[in-house]
C-alpha cells in the first residue's frame, strides 16, 4: 500500500472515532493529541478500527509513545510499515 493510500484510510478511521471533526481539511503533519482532534480514549478506537482495517493484528506491547501523534505517523507505523522517526 502507497503512502497516500494508507493516509486516507487512517483519516477514515479517525473519521469514525470522532465524527465531528472534518479530518479531510486535516493536515498530514497535524498532531492530532495535542490539538485535541482526538482523545486519549478515542486512541482505543482507532486502535480496533485500525486493525480491521489493515487486516494485520496490533501488538499492543510494540507500540511506543507518538505512534499516534500525525496522520502520516499512523500511515506509516500501521500501514506502510516503514521505520518511523517518532516511535
């Protein structure tokens, strides 16, 4: 899966965890926590959908602190699976 594939199928998910916020007119590079795009508990969410969505099974221990801070972060650590800077 592309890059810009992954990012529109995180924007997805985040689009189902809070509803209320336009996640389109989001930037990539946003940091979704700290601009309260989402919340602590809305993580637990996107978690699930976020692996129905990418059909690969999370392991909860392999995840680091910033793996959930940007759009492109999330990308990148559950679908692309390449190396991420923050996490």
């Amino acid at each position: 899966m592309n890059k810009l594939e992954a990012e529109k199928l995180v924007r997805q998910c985040l689009q189902r965890v809070n509803s209320s916020t336009d996640f389109n007119s989001i930037s990539n590079a946003t940091p979704l926590l700290e601009n309260r795009l989402i919340t602590s508990f809305q993580v637990l969410d996107l978690l699930l959908l976020l692996e129905q969505s990418s059909g690969n099974r999370i392991v909860i221990e392999q995840l680091t602190p910033g793996c959930f801070k940007t759009i492109s972060i999330i990308a990148n650590t559950f679908y692309t699976l390449e190396a991420c800077d923050v996490c």
